[in-house]
C-alpha cells in the first residue's frame, strides 16, 4: 500500500478477512463485538497507521468529540492557562480540543469560525478578539444550534454564556492599594480598543480615584495595544509631563514591564519615586527587579468553569439551557514594585 494512500477501514478488513462495519464497530467498542476482534483491529489499525475521518464520524453520529477553542494568542500565560483549564474538564469526558488563534484580526476570527464549523466540532468556545464589533460570525454558530460559550473578552450582544473575573474590581484594588502606599498622582495603561475588560479596569482606576478624594487627571491615561514596547513609549510620554506620576497602574503586565525598563534606565527609583502595578500575573512577574505587583485572574479556574457550563448547555440542548454569566473575584498579588510602606 502507498504510504500516501489514507488507510479507511475498508483496508483494515480486508487484511483481517471481516466486513467493513465490524470494523467500524470494533473502533467504537461496540459491546457485540467479542474482545478478540476488536483487540485484532485495534492491533492492525495500529500497524497500517489507521487515522479516524472525525468528520465522516461526526456526520454518521452527530459527534466529533471535539471542541473548537479561540483564543487571541496562545503564547500569553493566561490563555495558556485557560486552555489548560478546559482540557482538564475536556478530556476526563473523552474530548479533545482545538486550539486557533486570532492574532485579534477580525477576519481571522471569522475564517476560523467558519473552518471550526466545517470541521464538524460540537461547540466552539472563544475570547473574542480586541477589533471584533461585528459578531454576526458568533451568531452563525448559534443559529446551527452549536453551543458557544465566551471568556474574558465577551459581550453582551450575544445570549450565551459567559466566565470572566471582575476585572472592576481588580482596578479598583489595584488603585486602592496604591493610594494607600501614599501615591497620589496616579497614571494608567489602557487599551486604544473598545473591549469591555479595558473598560472596566478604566472604570475601577477612575472610580478609586474619586472615591478616595484624587483628581482625575486625562493626561495621566495612556491608550496604546499595551505590549512590552508600548508600555516604554507610555512610560516616555509621562515623563515629559511638567509633573511626573508617582505610580502606574497598567491594565497589561507586558506594558507594565516597558514602564520598569525605561525607569530603570533613567534611574528612576521603584516604587520609591514610581511604584508599579500591572495586571494578569504573568509568570515573568515574579522574577523582575523589584518584583510586580499584578492582579491574578484564576485563569485555571476560569477554564474549568468555562468548559463545565459549555458540557451543560452541550447535554441539556439548545431550547433548555438558560445562558449563565459567571464572575469570579480576582486576587491582588502584591510585590516590592508598589510597596512604599510596611
């Protein structure tokens, strides 16, 4: 047999002499089929490099086994962690997991939901990308009765259920703390994107503020796509000020760790002169120097419950299931990077 010839079933019996749908029961370990034949299959499928067409048993079964997961990136810890998370739940009930990504591009988000649904998957679970407005692609999805469940960036466009933490809250504890340590010329990272997690952790920052009696300064809100370089340009932009901030709040850790390299280039001491706050715990925050104080968005936990409401809605069917918008309390991480005060 050619090595570039895909091996059916087909070519399994006709090496072990039965028919083609006791293979095909066999693979499935149907209970009518006796031990020794099925062990003879599963030892020739092995031998001729036998793939399943997942596709071709979705369309005979009305299941694939598979869920279509979108993520923006996959090289940021926490949508690492939140894959890790789903898969944990995932797999204790036999179903795999596909990861794509949308480098937040609106029309790779599209195109991927359109090769998912093609691909036959139960249900797509996602994190909408930074430049999605549109979300007519999401909609699609539910109007073929696919279950769809939203992480972190959601919206409220769409009734389906959803898991984030409270990214409000998480600002709000952020800015308290540093007040608390005494500073009072407070900036903040923001994204130039309209996602609902940036304008939350916006509103907590500009909340504390007021809360505590401090005014809100426009010139003190940097918007940028809150990478590592974009939070040395910020970091720039506010030391051209008449009167420098005395700390940053940063709604990325990665922008947070721009704003600690060109601190430290102009010897600026942290948090002494600038303390620091960003926000995700990323591994990479407990090593620098001094360490980064961050907000943890049990992103574990969030993949859990994700994958746990997506299995509800999955066996309850589409007419039973009620959406449910889950909100978990996020944790304060604090490090030397803001500590002023014992």
């Amino acid at each position: 047999m050619s090595a570039k010839t895909k091996v059916t079933i087909h070519d399994i019996a006709e090496k072990l002499n039965i028919t083609a749908s006791t293979v095909s029961r066999a693979l499935n370990d149907n209970p009518r089929i006796s031990d020794a034949t099925k062990k003879a299959v599963l030892k020739t499928a092995k031998q001729l490099n036998y793939q399943p067409n997942n596709i071709a048993a979705a369309l005979r079964n009305g299941k694939s086994f598979i869920i279509g997961v979108i993520v923006p990136t996959a090289d940021r810890y926490f949508f690492a962690s939140v894959v890790r998370g789903i898969e944990e739940i995932a797999n204790n009930l036999n179903y795999k997991v596909i990861i794509c990504q949308s480098y937040d591009i609106y029309e790779k988000e599209v195109q991927t939901i359109e090769a998912l649904l093609n691909a036959r998957v139960d249900g797509i679970i996602a994190s909408i990308s930074k430049n999605t407005e549109n979300f007519d692609h999401f909609k699609k999805v539910q109007s073929k009765g696919i279950p769809l469940v939203l992480f972190d960036r959601t919206t409220d466009e769409l009734e389906v259920s959803q898991v984030m933490i409270d990214d409000y809250l998480g600002a709000y504890k952020s800015v308290e703390h540093l007040i608390q340590q005494g500073c009072k010329r407070i900036a903040h990272f923001t994204s130039t994107k309209k996602v609902s997690v940036f304008k939350e952790r916006l509103r907590g920052y500009t909340d504390a503020l007021r809360d505590y009696e401090i005014p809100f300064d426009e010139q003190l809100v940097v918007r940028s796509n809150l990478q590592l370089e974009d939070g040395r340009e910020s970091m720039e932009t506010l030391l051209k000020l008449k009167t420098m901030p005395d700390a940053v709040f940063s709604s990325s850790d990665y922008a947070a760790m721009g704003a600690m390299q060109v601190l430290k280039e102009r010897n600026i001491r942290i948090p002494e002169q600038v303390a620091l706050a960003g926000f995700s715990n990323e591994p990479f925050t407990s090593f620098t120097d001094p360490t980064l104080t961050t907000v943890d968005q049990r992103s574990i936990k969030m993949g859990n419950i994700t994958a746990e409401l997506f299995f509800e809605h999955f066996k309850s069917g589409d007419k039973a299931f009620v959406p449910q918008k889950t909100v978990l309390k996020p944790e304060l991480i604090i490090r030397n990077s803001t500590l002023r005060k014992g």
